[in-house]
C-alpha cells in the first residue's frame, strides 16, 4: 500500500520561482474576487454576486479539505459532513429561537452559531480523526466516507428538523453592526474569511508543523525514525481541516437560508475534492482555482443541458486520465519545461 | 407473537446481508486482485435493476428477464473496463475515487437519459409473489425466501469458483502477486477483466432481486455502496471470508436496530425521548460499529494474510 500517499511534486514553498508564480496568480484571483462581484451588484446583476458567495464559499470548504489532502496526502472522502454540521449549526439553534424547546442553545445570536459550529465540527473531527487516523489508503478513504454518511442518516433521521425535507432559516445569524441580510455584506465576509484563512494556511504549511506535515505524506515512515508523532500532526490537521469546512458550512447556511441533508450526501464531498484535484492539490491557491472551474462549469453545462452531469462526469474522467496535477500542475509543467531549457 | 416478530426480522436481516455481500464480493476481487477503488460498484446495482425491470416489462417473465439482464451487466463491467478501468490501474487510490465518482455521474445520467427520472417497480410473477408460513404465526414472502436461496447460492458458487477451479487458482495467485502470474505467463489483462465482469454480474444481481421489491431508481447505488464499505472495511478489505461474515452482521444489526432499538430505548428513558433518538441511533448503529470494530481492529476483523 505504498502506492496510497500521492506522489506529487514537493510543496511550492520549497522553490522560490513557483512560489512567485503561483503568489502572482493568487493575487490576481483574489483581486478579480474583490473587484467582479460589487461591480456585477452595482450594475444590477445581483444574481451574480450569489454565484459568487457561493463560490467563495465552496473555496472556504475546498482550501480546508486541500490541508489534510494536499498538503496530508490523506485522501478524506467525507467532508461534505462538516459543512452540514455548520449549516445546521445555523438551522438548529435559530429553530428553536422560533419554535421553543433546547433553550440552551436556542438563538439567533450570530456567535452562538459559529461557536456551535467550529466546536461541532471540531468534535467530530477529533472522534472519527482519531479512528480513520489508524489506517491509511483505501481504508482511509471509505472509513471517512462512512463517517460522513453517518451524518446523513442521523439528519435525515430527526424529523423535528425536517428530515429528508430539510429546514428553512428564518433568521440569519445576529451580529453586532453587520447584518448577513445584505447580500454585499455576506458576501464581503466570505470574501474576507476566505483571505484570512488563505493567509493563515499560507503561514501554516511553511511552519514547523506544515513541514512536518507534508514530511509525513512524502515519507511517513522516515518521519516517525527521526522521531516525529505524525499521527498527531495529521489529527490536528484533520480537525483544522474539519473546522475550516464546519465554517465553510455556518457561511453557506446563513447564505442559502435552507438546510438539508442533501447538502452532506457523499457525492457533495466528492465535489468538493473534483475542486481541489482539478484546481491542483499542492499549490495553497489550486482549490480556489478548482472551485471557480467548478462553478463555471456547473453554470455553462446546466444552460445547454439537464443532464449537465453526463458531460461533467467524463471532463472528470478525462482529467484523471490526461491532466494529473490539475490544472496549476498542467500549467507549472508547460513553464517548468521552459525553466530547464532557459537554464 | 415477540418471537415471531423477531424471527421474521432475523430473515429480513439475513436477506440485507446476502444483499451486501453480493454487493461487497465485487468490491473485495476487484480490490484484492487489481488493486482498484471502485466506487461505481453501485452504479452496476443500479444497472442491473434497471436492465431487469425493461426486460420483465418487454418479455412478460421476471425469471427470464434476471437470466438475460445478468449476461448484459456483467458485459457492461467487461465494456467499463475496458474503456475507463484499466488505464486506472498504474494510479494512486485518489485518482480511482476521482475517476470513478466521474463514472457515477455519468451512469446515472445515462439512466436518468434512458429510463426517465422515475423508479421502475418490477411485477412478480404469482409464484413468486405468495407467501409462506415457516412456523406457526411466521408468515414470510416467498420472494424474500427465493433471495435468501439465490444469494447464498451466489456465494457458494463464488467460494467454489475461486477455491476449487482453475480461474480461481489464477485469482488467489493474482491477488498475492500479479506481476508474477503476469511473468508466468497468463493473461493478466483478460483476467482483470473477466474478473471485473464478474464483480459487476454479482452486483447487478443484488440489483435485479432488490428491484422487485424497492423498485428500481436512480440513485439506488449510492446509498447501498457506502454501507457496503462498511461492510467490507469491518471485514477486512480484501478477505472474501471477512466480506461474507461482516455483511450478515451489519445486514442484521441494521436491521435488528431499526425494529428493536426503540423498544430498547424506551426500558432505559422516558417514551418521548426514546422516539427521538432511536431512529438518529439506529440509522447510525452500523457506522458506529465499524468505529468500534476499527478502534481496536484498524485492520478489520479478517484481515487477508497476504497482505
């Protein structure tokens, strides 16, 4: 089972030419991401600045998985579980704000909610982290799966909040000064999540325990001889990870204002890895790449058809098959090619 | 009447784990043998279900229809590998998921295409749509019983084809070391894909015999393949042994909790509170036994020794 840690090219960190390159492009994106959506509002396109929340959200969720399968190299198959405990983390506490009962957590009170959903997810994290930790691979792949299915069912299984019907937010999280209520308002907060959390991953993976971290995915075993606990460097990944995208999850209930379970099956979590692969796992700004391609996708396909799954299914097939490394690995393998023969 | 009821939900789990063993055995040769993370295993259920019910429409016979549809899965496996699967196999486990999600959606579009968003029932011939009473006060459907047979028959056809025959010889050498049955001489390419076909005519059998009773629909595969990974993850991944008695378990356990957990519940709390976790409890049960088992278990409960 050798095969099972993805052999990719060491992290951009190490390069200083690819680190330029790839910070040029981020900062481009993070621009265009700053300037389109208020334009696109102010010009009376406001469909398009949802389009945008929730790209920026699917970003949020796309960079926090890319920690524990980029950078860990461990393939986590359920995180669409920790945005569902966010969202509900929203839907539960403003239910019983409006309906009664569970006065402990009964609230519309913004803080709440997000404490309720980084701990939550945090949690959860920690229990089937310390548990899918123990195996690697294939197993890894579908205990995650399964941890995250559990999810589902337990959702899908309290009728008091909908069930399988899901549940309407009436009242998005209360904070103080802000309100969520303005689209231009929630947006620049997902915006500006986005970037503190780029910002901070950024300064993670070239710390000590970033090193560590993918150390541990290149060569595990030598890591352990030269005396490094890498199971606990990947569990707290796995809960940074888990809580990133638990947060990812308190955004996208305040932003759509309907939960449901659907938003947890394991398909949603094989989306959000199609971003990450597709964008490119190694590089800090590959997911938000992936995220936008997704979202262009979905949007170009679904106009010219229904079945817009069929086409996206095979470009997904096609790109495992003739594009490994994604789209910044096709693009950095062009300009390395041009590297060496300059040097 | 307690005992009774018991009995008749003791079949009923039986007959969800012959289901998930048809299920998981695909899984576990494919794993076992190309090393390969087939995550459309269900998508070929939902096949299977599928061709079933057209045939049993358009030829009247749902006897006939299972004969004819089993050929035409197991050729669709044959077709996949060829064409998506094998150039898969030089791949990590990450680029099988990501290919094979890709499949997924492609198969269920295709079905949505082909058979229209709605579920198909299959009619059951009279014969079989009866029911017999096994004891005193233990009515069961002749269908659930015929299920029961054809699964472990399916299973003991499968532990003869691989223990006793040639072509089983050549797996268990395969799954111990390909490369070597390779430098020997035999035909590892034909054999990954006889092997597939064989995954995919086991899973779209459990397909056609759950089809005449939750019809089929798009979508079906998805949610049985995850607990089929419990299954086989509890058994150890790999291990045919592990995969059949772990799919009993979980087939009964799951279903044992869906009847009985309330029950359970209401002995140690109030009625009111029993009636809101049972369900949340008992449509968790397995994952939480998979968590238990890998707790102290990483490697699953039988784990294959060659591996």
């Amino acid at each position: 089972m050798a095969d099972t840690t993805m052999q990719q090219d060491p992290p951009p960190a190490t390069t200083r030419r690819r680190l330029s390159w790839t910070g040029l492009f981020s900062l481009l994106i993070f621009l265009a991401l700053a300037i389109l959506p208020p334009v696109a509002f102010y010009s009376g396109h406001p469909f398009w600045l949802d389009i945008f929340t929730r790209l920026v959200i699917l970003a949020i969720a796309a960079v926090g998985l890319n920690l524990i399968l980029g950078y860990g190299g461990l393939v986590s198959f359920g995180h669409a579980a920790y945005i569902g405990l966010g969202a509900y983390a929203v839907g539960v506490p403003a239910y019983h704000a409006t309906y009664g009962g569970f006065d402990l957590i009964a609230s519309y009170n913004g803080f709440v909610h997000l404490g309720l959903a980084l701990l939550v997810s945090a949690v959860f994290a920690l229990i089937t982290g310390a548990i899918c930790l123990r195996t690697r691979g294939v197993n890894f792949i579908m205990i995650t799966m399964a941890f995250g299915q559990m999810i589902f069912y337990a959702i899908v299984s309290l009728e008091t909040y909908g069930g399988d019907d899901g549940l309407t937010i009436d009242v998005r999280s209360e904070f103080p000064l802000i309100s969520l209520d303005n689209p231009l308002t929630l947006y620049t907060v997902c915006y500006t999540s986005l970037a503190i959390i780029v910002f901070l991953l950024y300064r993670l993976s070239n710390s000590r325990f970033g090193l560590t971290l993918q150390g541990a995915r290149s060569n595990e075993e030598r890591m352990r001889a030269i005396g490094v606990n890498t199971y606990h460097y990947q569990l707290i990944a796995f809960v940074i990870s888990g809580v990133i995208c638990g947060y990812a999850g308190f955004l996208l209930g305040n932003f759509t204002t309907f939960i449901s379970p659907e938003m947890i099956d394991w398909t949603r979590s094989g989306e959000i890895m199609f971003m990450v692969i597709l964008g490119g796992a190694t590089f800090l700004c590959g997911p938000i790449i992936g995220a936008i391609l997704f979202i262009v996708l979905e949007h170009l396909l679904s106009e010219i058809t229904v079945y817009w799954h069929l086409p996206f299914g095979l470009l997904l097939i096609f790109s495992v098959l003739f594009l490994p490394g994604g789209i910044i690995g096709a693009v950095s393998r062009i300009g390395g090619k041009k590297g060496q023969r300059n040097g | 009447m307690e005992s009774s009821l018991l009995l008749i939900q003791l079949l009923n789990g039986l007959q969800l784990g012959i289901l998930l063993f048809l299920l998981s055995a695909g899984l576990t040769l494919t794993f076992g043998i190309m090393d390969f993370v087939n995550l459309a295993h269900g998508s070929l259920y939902m096949l299977g279900a599928f061709l079933c019910a057209s045939l049993t429409l358009y030829s009247g016979s749902f006897v006939l229809a299972v004969l004819l549809a089993l050929p035409l899965t197991a050729l669709a496996g044959f077709a996949l590998e060829k064409i998506v699967v094998r150039h898969l196999y030089e791949r990590n486990h990450l680029d099988h998921v990501l290919a094979t999600f890709g499949l997924i959606l492609c198969l269920d579009t295709l079905a949505h295409l082909i058979w229209g968003p709605a579920g198909i029932a299959i009619p059951l011939p009279d014969t079989l749509n009866g029911q017999v009473e096994l004891l005193t006060g233990v009515v069961v459907p002749t269908f659930r019983l015929l299920i029961i047979g054809t699964g472990l028959l399916a299973a003991l056809g499968l532990y003869l084809l691989v223990n006793h025959t040639r072509i089983g010889m050549l797996i268990r050498a395969g799954a111990s070391n390909r490369t070597m049955v390779g430098a020997l001489g035999v035909d590892i390419s034909t054999l990954f894909s006889g092997v597939f076909a064989l995954g995919a005519a086991l899973a779209g059998l459990a397909g056609m015999l759950v089809a005449p009773i939750a019809e089929a629909s798009i979508g079906m595969g998805n949610d049985i393949i995850i607990t089929t990974f419990v299954v086989i993850i509890i058994g150890g991944i790999g291990s045919m042994k592990g995969a059949f008695l772990a799919a009993l378990l979980i087939g009964l356990i799951d279903t044992l909790g869906r009847s009985f957990l309330d029950d359970l519940f209401k002995l140690l709390m109030s009625t009111e509170a029993a009636e809101t976790a049972a369900p949340a409890v008992s449509a968790m049960l397995v994952y939480l036994l998979m968590a238990a088992v890998l707790a102290v278990r990483p490697q699953g409960l039988f784990p294959p020794l060659s591996r």
